[in-house]
C-alpha cells in the first residue's frame, strides 16, 4: 500500500514539473514573440522616418535632412528602443537589368573574376535578361542551362531582385555574395554616379585599369543621379535586446499625386556591430 502511495505521488509530481515547463516554454515563447514584434515595428518606424525625410526634402524648401542618403548609419532612440537607419540611392549601383556590358565586366573584374570569366559572365547575365534565345559569344542560353543540369533558365526577362542573379548560370555563392551590395534592378541606369557609389564599389569599378582610378571611367559607364530611388535600411533593437532589419526600395515623387511608390521591402539578417551617428531622440 504504502508503495502504491509513493508511485502515485511521484507520477503527480512529475506531471506538476512537466506542466511547470510546459507553461515557462509557452511563457518565454510568447516574451520572445511580443519582444520580436515590438523591434518590428521599431523598425517600421524607423523606416516610415527616413521615408518621410526623403519626401519632404524633394517637396520642402530648405527642409533640413536627418538621414542624408549618403550610404552613412544614423542612429535614434525611440522610448527605450534604438533604430539604426541607412539610406542608399540606388543611382549609386550598377543596374542587372540596365547596365552596359562594358559595365558588367568592371564589376566582375573588381569581384575578383579573370577578364575572360568575366566577360563570359557579363554575356550570361545580359542573355538571361533579354527575351530573345540568340546566345552572346560567351553567354548563356537554353541549351547551356541543360547541359550544365539546369532543369530551368535562363529567365529572359529582367530580373525582379538583385538576389535573382543566384539563377544566372556561372554566377556562385561567392560572387553572388560579392556583388550583392553594389548591384539593384531600380535605378534604371547604363552606368552608375560615382558620388553616390560607395567606396568599395568605386575600388571594385576602378580595378583593372591601368591607374586603377575609378573616378576615370569613361564617360559613356557614369551616370548622374536622377535622386529618386533610395534603398531604406532600418534596423532596430528593442528593450529585451530583440532585433529586427527592414530593407525597402522607394521610388520619391513618381507622379503628381502621389509622393512615394514602394518598389520592395523584405526583412534581412541583422548586422551585430552595427553603430551609427547618434541623433539623439527620433
């Protein structure tokens, strides 16, 4: 009997710890959930700023900018969250869909790419944007796709995204990771405006020549910026150490009556050491 008893308590008191779990795995479960959805929208806010500042600094005369899109991280808090915010004009990178071969070629270059690989590369991008089959010496079409064991490809249409140009065949991991942050499908430009590229894009576009001199090519690969597409990073970090990272695409003024158009917008991973300017209060 009194062996009876003991197993009894013990099976209840197994189930009371296994139900304590339980309700502390439900309990941490939902703190984190309600903390990620607090750096969401911290960062949607953050966003929905550099956004409003974009605005007013093309329709308000003399409207003082907090985030200048010039590539640079500008930090502000909101109650006890932070937000990092970057603007980029995408007028300052090169154009999958719009950009001259000659261009192309730059940039697999200064991605670390052989002149020969990199004109092979070029012509496979440019024959998986066109809508015809003609292949480019050096390119890649249906035929390719299949005998390299791609049951799909090329698109040839432009691409929707920069992430797209994973899908053009020779392009790896390695070089689709190289490029990305220097490449965009918004700007709608043959070359690129050296005063909105970055550094590293200018270095990358510079190597090879003879004076490695980015700020010396030739005229027909520069562009000037027409400022009405801007890349929005907002990151932010909410008060239990939550992060959250929105990237979106605005077109600024696309018509009279409206003065933005959001062009894309996903969520990215995070950058742990970001650090930014510090603007005080949002």
């Amino acid at each position: 009997m009194l062996i009876s008893v003991i197993w009894v308590v013990l099976f209840l008191a197994l189930a009371a710890a296994a139900f304590t779990m339980s309700v502390r795995s439900h309990v941490q479960e939902a703190s984190a959930e309600a903390a990620s959805a607090d750096a969401r929208a911290l960062a949607e806010a953050g966003t929905q700023l550099a956004l409003h500042d974009l605005v007013n600094a093309r329709l308000a005369r003399g409207w003082q900018r907090r985030f200048p899109a010039d590539g640079r991280t500008y930090a502000c808090s909101i109650g006890v969250g932070r937000v990092l915010v970057t603007v980029e004009d995408e007028a300052g990178k090169i154009d999958l869909n719009t950009a001259t071969e000659a261009v192309l070629r730059r940039l697999l270059v200064g991605a670390g790419r052989s002149a020969d690989e990199a004109e092979r590369l070029a012509a496979a991008i440019l024959d998986n944007g066109d809508p015809d089959s003609v292949r480019r010496q050096g390119g890649a079409e249906a035929d390719d796709y299949r005998q390299a064991g791609r049951r799909t490809g090329p698109k040839n249409a432009p691409l929707d995204s920069p992430l797209e140009l994973a899908q053009v065949l020779g392009v790896d991991a390695a070089l689709l990771a190289k490029v990305l942050p220097f490449v965009t499908v918004h700007s709608g430009l043959q070359g690129t405006d050296l005063s909105k590229a970055t550094p590293a894009l200018s270095a990358m576009l510079g190597a090879g020549t003879s004076s490695g001199a980015s700020a010396r090519l030739p005229a027909d690969m520069q562009a000037i910026s027409p400022q009405r597409v801007f890349l929005i990073r907002a990151q932010a970090v909410g008060e239990r150490g939550a992060t959250f990272v929105r990237e979106t695409v605005v077109r600024v003024a696309p018509s009279r009556t409206r003065h933005f158009a959001i062009l894309a917008w996903r969520q990215v991973n995070a950058s742990p050491a970001a650090q930014g300017t510090d603007l005080g209060p949002c």
